[in-house]
C-alpha cells in the first residue's frame, strides 16, 4: 500500500548583511509582501545585545518562497540582503 508524502509546509531562509537598525518586527514587515510570514529572527550578540548582521525568516507557503527567490534584489535600509535557502 502506497503512502502518500507530506508536502513541506514551511520554508526557512538565511538573511545576511542585515543592517544593525533592523529587529524582529522590521524584518517580518520587509517579507509579509511576499507572503505570510510564519517567524522573522535576528539574531543578536549575548554580550553586546547588538544585531549580528543576519537572522532567519520562515514563510509559510512555497509560493511566497518563489516570489522571493524570483526578486532580483532585496534592499532594506540601504543594505542589499544576502538570502539563502536552509
């Protein structure tokens, strides 16, 4: 008997060069354009309390993970980001 497979219902990205400006909430602003966004992390220093420069987004649809893979650039505050699949 064949069973069929889960489709994945989430999707994890790496975002770098994140600016120092931006927190939890900017980051989720920037990419609910693309779709619903499930959680939006940066992540800070432990000792400094100071953005790292990168962090973690998970949307929940494969369709918001392709419009934002198909975006040439993706800029928030002046910084071009580095966006990486996980």
């Amino acid at each position: 008997m064949a069973t069929a497979t889960k489709a994945k219902s989430v999707y994890r990205l790496f975002v770098g060069n994140l600016p120092w400006t931006v927190g939890h909430p900017e980051l989720k602003q920037y990419f609910k354009h693309f779709g619903r966004v499930v959680n939006a992390n940066v992540i800070f220093d432990k000792k400094t309390g100071l953005s790292r420069g990168y962090g973690f987004v998970t949307v929940h649809s494969l369709k918001s993970m392709q419009a934002i893979e198909n975006e040439q650039k993706h800029a928030l505050e002046g910084n071009y980001l580095n966006i990486q699949k996980t």
